[in-house]
C-alpha cells in the first residue's frame, strides 16, 4: 500500500481532514465531536460528582 491510499482510507475513515490549498489534518476524536453536537463549543464538560459518597468510618 501506499502512503498516499493510506492517507485515504484515513480520510475516509474521518481521522483525517485534508483543507484544499491548506493541508491536511488529524480530525478531532469522535467523542468530541458527538458531545459538540450536544453541547455549545464553549461550554467545557464538568465533572459529575457520583451518587456514591464513600463511608464515613
């Protein structure tokens, strides 16, 4: 195989971005593209805290 239809496949595969005249680029993990779709791009995610408190002793 190529490097060139490596490159390919990644970008099929949506790991890879490539911008005309720009370049091409490692895209953003899949995770963080789903959540961006939930929540605004400025909001960052904050932790949870459990429902689970450890016991006091």
């Amino acid at each position: 195989m190529t490097l060139r239809r490596a490159v390919d496949e990644l970008v099929i595969e949506e790991l890879l971005i490539r911008r005309h005249g720009s370049g091409t680029y490692t895209s953003r993990p899949k995770v963080a593209r789903c959540l961006g779709r939930i929540l605004p791009p400025n909001r960052a995610v904050r932790h949870v805290p459990s429902e689970h408190t450890p016991e006091s002793g």
